[in-house]
C-alpha cells in the first residue's frame, strides 16, 4: 500500500463516519479572483498536485490510478439478505455511521421498465403504488483493519415508486429518495408519482413508503440539506429545470409540510444559465413562491407545471440539473449538459441571508474529453468534488480540486454504462 492510497483509505473512512468537514474555500475564492474573460483555462491535478496520476487496470471492470483497489459489494439479481433478489439499476447512494462501527448505504434503484424479472420487489403492504417497480436498498457494509469491506447483510428498505433517480442524505440520518418522473393514474399507476420518500438509516427493515407532496411534484433529481437551517435544496431534471428549495415547518421533521420556493436572479428576469456564462462571476439571488407544489399533470407528457410557476415570476433556468451535495457552507450542483459545449456545469449557491444567497458557476466542460455529462456528485473530505460522469462513450469518475485542477479518478472498462451513486 503506498502513501497516497494509506492516506486515503484513512481519510476516507474518517469521512463516512462524518469526522470531517468539506471545504472548498480555495476553488471559489480562486475563481471569483480570476475573472476576467470569463473563461479559465483548463488545469489537470498531475499525481502530487492534486491528483492520484495516471489510470491503470485495476481489475475487468475499473480502471485506477496505481495503488487502488476496489471490491464489489453487491450485484443485480443476487439474492440478498431478506430472501428478495437484488434490484437492478443502481443510482444515488449515501453512507451513513452505524452505532456498532459499520456503515450503512442507502441506494437507489432507477428502474423505468418493470417487469417481473427486474422491478424490485418489496412488502406490498408497505408499498407505495403495487404498480411502481423502484425503491432503495439498505447495505451495512464492515471496514476491516486494512481496509477491506465486506458486506455484512442488504434488504429491500423501500418499494413501490418509480425511477428513483437520486436524493440525498439528511443531517438527522435518513436518505431522500427522489422519483424522477410525475407519472401517474393516466399513465397505467395507481397513485401519482413524482415526489420524495425519507428512509432512516437506522431501520433495519423495510419502511412504509410515504410521499413528502409539499417538497413537490417534478421531475425530481438530487436533494442537500443544509445542517443549520435544515432547508432542503432540490435540483430537477429536464429541458427547461428550476432549483429549489424547501422550508420546512420543523426542522428535521420533512412531513409536517412547508414552502416550496425557485431560485431567481435578481435585476436579470427569466435569466437563463445554459449559455454564456462567466466562469467566477458572483450573481446575487432570491427566492419565489410555489403556490400549487402539488399539481396534478393531465398525462406524463406534462412534466413543468411546477417550473411554469417560478418561471411566471422571473426565477431562472436551467438545463437537466442532476446531483447536488452540500458543502463550504453552500450547494454544489450540476448541470449536466449546460454550457456552451452543452457537456455540463459544475455550480455553487451560497445563502448570504434568510432569503438571498450568491450562485457562482465554478466550472464549465469544453469538450467531453475533459468532462462529459456530469451527473452525481458528492463533495470530499479533502476539499474536493467527486463527479460521475453520464455521457456517451468511455465514462469516467473525475475530481475537482480545492483549487479548480481537474483529474481522473476511475474509467469504467466494463461498459459504457454511466457511474452514479458516489459518497
């Protein structure tokens, strides 16, 4: 085991069991600084600098860079601790501390088609819809002394939604599993879908599946708490998409309902984010109402009527905005095929008051070769963002640095299916 890898496997641990805090001063700070054309140029994190170095085979699946491992956990249709064959398609994920040493991921399943063979199957007691093939997984997973994990058991912990894409973990210890679609009665479902569902990360069995209407009805991605207000900041993900952010009535406590808001940029009405943008620049920003967060769409087909409202009151646009994490006191989030290279954005928000905050767009794709389709993110201990990539072609895991580098950290050899789930 070399350094750079005891280092982090060390730190990395640390992290799951929330002994770190991120920062990311230096990224923000150099851009806000370097403004001026408003394109910075292109800088990779070389092995010392940043960077891990260069990729190598690692394995039939990963590529990594030299002293790196990795294990596989858990695999599609194996059969998993409750008796239920693992769900297929993985997506968001987030680690959490378990009171016995371990540590406990939540994962998503995106499933879209759901036939017998595929959709994850749960209690259909606790189901949310008997028609909706999606749901989570719960793992606690063992870090032995040099490293190694192993998977102590896994069990179905949510069923009954449909295409759950993303979400996110809460300070109070639960994971926010978004469904990424408003389908509903008129699409074959029996109840209507397009909201967020909360499992604790200490139930050791499935929960009952209850949506959060008042967080809203969209095309739902990614979800970050902020741990001092407990506000909750939602991305969505479609051709014309908001960022939001919910009000909860009580902290910590999602379903005792809220206010739903859209971010807008002040003095620039229906501001537009997808092109020409300054790399550095420091918008400020406020927030309008959602009136209606719960519409009821008159087919699938309908997917904005949340949008429409915001947009009816100046707030801005985006396009397909995907993972968010929380970090440095903000939000960081992408857009993953903004830009003028349309191959994605990386952006920040920083609150400044109970109703303004900042958005800064930290950094922007040229090509694919650099970074393509970003779409899950996590934020590192380290003080760096972790970013998986959903593009076409060869798909890689890339790392921004503090100070705005980047670099690869993994390539998927297997096939050209899309990373997601980092944490």
């Amino acid at each position: 085991m070399n350094t750079t890898r005891r280092t982090f496997l060390r730190t990395g641990t640390l992290a799951s069991l929330g002994a770190l805090t991120p920062s990311i001063h230096g990224l923000v700070a150099r851009l806000i600084g370097e403004e001026t054309d408003g394109r910075s140029p292109i800088r990779h994190a070389s092995l010392g600098a940043g960077g891990y170095g260069p990729l190598m085979r690692a394995g039939a699946e990963l590529d990594l860079p030299e002293g790196f491992r990795y294990w596989i956990l858990s695999e599609p249709r194996q059969p998993m601790s409750d008796g239920r064959p693992t769900p297929v398609a993985f997506d968001g994920m987030a680690a959490f501390p378990m009171p016995n040493g371990n540590i406990r991921l939540i994962r998503n399943h995106e499933n879209v088609d759901t036939p017998d063979r595929s959709r994850l199957k749960g209690d259909p007691a606790l189901a949310y819809d008997p028609k909706g093939g999606g749901g989570t997984s719960s793992l606690e997973v063992h870090i032995g002394r040099d490293g190694t994990p192993t998977l102590v058991r896994d069990f179905v912990s949510l069923s009954g939604t449909y295409i759950n894409c993303a979400g996110g973990p809460t300070p109070w210890g639960s994971w926010l599993s978004c469904e990424e679609t408003v389908a509903g009665p008129p699409d074959g479902f029996d109840r209507p879908h397009g909201y967020v569902f909360e499992v604790p990360a200490g139930s050791e069995v499935e929960v009952a599946a209850v949506p959060l209407p008042a967080m809203g009805r969209f095309v739902h991605e990614a979800v970050a708490v902020d741990p001092a207000t407990g506000i909750v900041y939602l991305t969505e993900d479609q051709g014309r998409a908001g960022f939001y952010r919910f009000l909860p009535n009580r902290h910590g406590n999602l379903r005792a309902g809220g206010a739903l808001q859209m971010l807008r940029v002040i003095d620039r009405q229906q501001f537009d984010t997808t092109r020409g943008q300054t790399i550095g620049r420091r918008m400020r920003c406020d927030w309008v109402p959602i009136d209606n967060p719960d519409p009821t769409p008159t087919d699938i087909r309908e997917t904005d009527l949340v949008f429409r409202q915001g947009w009816s009151q100046g707030a801005a646009r985006f396009i397909r905005l995907e993972g968010c994490w929380q970090g440095d006191g903000g939000i960081f989030f992408h857009s993953t095929s903004g830009g003028d290279a349309q191959v994605g954005q990386v952006w920040f928000y920083r609150p400044t008051g109970d109703d303004l905050g900042e958005l800064t767009l930290l950094f922007e794709s040229p090509s694919p070769d650099i970074l393509d389709y970003p779409d899950n993110l996590t934020v590192s201990p380290r003080g760096g963002i972790v970013m998986c990539e959903d593009g076409g072609g060869e798909q890689y895991l890339r790392g921004l640095t503090p100070t705005g580098e980047i670099f690869d950290f993994a390539r998927n050899t297997m096939n050209r299916s899309e990373f997601c789930g980092a944490c």
